[in-house]
C-alpha cells in the first residue's frame, strides 16, 4: 500500500508539472524533449561502522534523464528562472555485487539553474550551473538474508524509495551538445517498513553529456511578486514499521499535528506548531523493558516543531524539526525530523507523504491528509 500510494502520489505531481510546461497561447514555442547520458564513479558511503566491511571497492554506473525545460508560462517556472522537469533512469554497481549488488532507480527530476535573474538579463554569457532533486522509486539486486547475506544489514527489501541530489556546473556548450560536470548522490532507503533499514548513500563524481534543441524554447523570465500570508494546517497522517529483530510483525504510526505557516517569499515558507503521536512500537518496545505492561495513555508522544517549506506551485518540500516535550521512549533522543511532500489538492486539502526521522534513523514512513485554514 506504501509503494502504491507512493507511485500515485509522484505520478500525479509528474503529470501535472509537464503539462504546465505546455505553453500558454502564440507567443511562446513548443518546448522540445531533450536527453542526456550521465556516466558516474564514485562509492557507497560506509555513514554506519557495521557498514564498513561491504565497502570492497568503488561503485560505477550510468543515468539517461529525458527532460524538457520548462517556458515561464506559469509563475512557478519564472521564480525558479524556468528548471528542467521530467524523469531520470538511474543504474548503479555498487563495488559489491556480492552483498550490496545492484540498484537501479526511476525517478522524476526537476533540475534547477543557480543563477540569479539580474545576471541572465544583463549577460549573454554566463556561468550555468544547475541543482537537481529527485525522488522515485528504485530496486537493489541484494538484500539481507538470514540464510544467504546475514552480513550485510544495510537493505531488508528489494523496493525502496529513491532519492537525489545533484549539482551539475558547465564545461563545455556546442551547437548542437553540453557537457557538465558535478556531484550526485543518491539515497536508497525503505524507511524501516522492512527490516534492516541502515539504507545506502553513493556519492559520485558525474559528466552529463546533453542533446540541446536545434529551436530553443522562448522563455518569460522574471520573478512573480507572491503576498505574505498565513495558513493553519490540521493533519493527519499514519505509517507502518518494523522494530527489532527482523522478520517480525509491522507496527502502527498515527500522527495529529497543528501547524501554523508563514508565506514569506516565492519560494519560501515558515512553519511552527505542535504534534501528538502515538506509536504502537514505543509500546511493545517498553512492555520490552517492564514486567508491567503499558497501554496507549502511557505512550503517546507530543513534540513542538519549526520548519521550512520550499514551495513549487501546488507542491511542497516541508522539512521540520521536532522538539519531544513528552516521550515515553527515550532511547530514540529528545530531538527528530520530519521531510513531507505536501500537494495542495485544493485550496482546503493537502495529500502527504514524508519520513520521519530520528537524524540518520528512519523511524517510518507515513501517508496523509491535511485540512487547510488560510488567512491574511
């Protein structure tokens, strides 16, 4: 149900973000599709010390991205000075076929230009260089296994969810081709839905080599003024997860929140509120450590959180920190973090999708709804 809702939710925001790509009436050309080939080199990231044994060598692969820039007909396009949107094949050898194996990922990318819109309108030439995000779904040929891969604890599921970021700089432009260079590093991880969940993070040095469009798309740049404004968002959201030792039964996550938000640029928000959580592994885990069982009233959890938003058009990046004021569970510190995807489905309701976190420790991933208050 997780990896359904997930694909839904990404395939609906890819939809709609490449239709609003189209342009709008005469004065604008047909946007062209343009593809790419990204040899890549680099490792994985050993950021466990029960990881460092599996890291037998460097890991190499290649990505083919088909994507089409996007013209400035709608006003999320021309604050972002007009970024790339569309889909990203992802082939990775980890350097240990062995334990790690394989992975490959699809994911939608949105690949954005780091430059300022006073520098592209006084300049014909400048320095390009672009940030890309993507987030999809990917697959690892390895997975720990009782029997066959007791020592790699780093993977329990074959399906995990895929996420990247990259920095891209220009080399060299022809007529007719690009080719750039940067970091990538992508994240496979399952959110503790199956266990172990230590997940894996390759960093790579990348060369881009890109088809550029005979007819380049004509683009309305400039920034759009947005109004501050207020929001309250009620939400409700709810995961499943594993707790030690594998193979053992998934427990329920439920979370009510409260949420004030504060527009305060075109890109930007601010948030502040408060959550109540009750988690059903936090009481198993404590009946653990007692001879007394605990109920529900014994175990719920409320936190305060702040946060930040980075907003592209309907869709959001939400990224609390949370601040426990009342924890049954201690081991897991005073202190989490939580990155939801937030689509505004209408101006009263939001459909989420996120992870918390307890810093590098997912805690468990989590679907959602929220019921929006805007204000002045």
């Amino acid at each position: 149900m997780r990896k359904l809702a997930f694909i839904f939710f990404l395939i609906i925001h890819a939809t709609e973000i490449l239709a609003q790509a189209q342009p709008e009436g005469d004065s604008l050309s047909t946007s062209s599709l343009n593809w790419s080939i990204q040899p890549q080199f680099g490792f994985i990231i050993p950021h466990r010390s029960e990881m460092l044994h599996l890291i037998q060598g460097h890991s190499m692969g290649l990505n083919l991205q088909v994507l089409k820039e996007t013209n400035g007909a709608k006003a999320w396009q021309r604050n972002y000075q007009c970024p790339e949107v569309g889909f990203d094949a992802y082939y990775n050898y980890t350097g240990n076929a062995e334990q790690l194996g394989h992975q490959f990922a699809l994911s939608y990318l949105v690949r954005l230009p780091m430059r300022r819109h006073e520098v592209v309108s006084k300049k014909e030439n400048y320095f390009h260089h672009t940030l890309g995000l993507g987030i999809g779904m990917g697959y690892n040929t390895k997975t720990w296994d009782l029997e066959t891969n007791t020592q790699a604890q780093v993977i329990g599921s074959n399906f995990n969810a895929a996420l990247t970021i990259e920095y891209l700089a220009q080399i060299l432009s022809l007529q007719k081709l690009a080719l750039n260079g940067g970091l990538r590093l992508t994240h496979f991880s399952n959110g503790a839905f199956t266990l172990p969940n230590l997940g894996t993070n390759n960093i790579a040095l990348i060369l881009t080599l890109s088809q550029k469009s005979d007819a380049p798309t004509k683009k309305i740049m400039g920034r759009e003024k947005i109004e501050k404004s207020n929001s309250i968002m009620f939400s409700l959201t709810g995961g499943l997860k594993e707790i030690p030792p594998p193979y053992g039964k998934k427990y329920g996550s439920v979370t009510f929140s409260a949420i004030g938000q504060r527009r305060i640029s075109y890109k930007s928000s601010l948030a502040v509120g408060s959550e109540i959580m009750f988690n059903s592994a936090v009481k198993t885990l404590r009946n653990r450590m007692s001879e007394e069982p605990s109920g529900w009233d014994q175990n719920a959890q409320l936190s305060l959180v702040i946060g930040y938003g980075l907003n592209f058009d309907r869709l959001q990046l939400r990224i609390l920190q949370g601040f426990y004021l009342v924890n049954a569970w201690q081991a897991d510190g005073l202190f989490y973090q939580r990155v939801t995807l937030c689509y505004e489905v209408t101006n009263r309701l939001q459909a989420l999708i996120g992870l918390k976190t307890h810093f590098a420790k997912a805690d468990h991933s989590e679907i959602g709804i929220s019921y929006i208050i805007n204000g002045k």
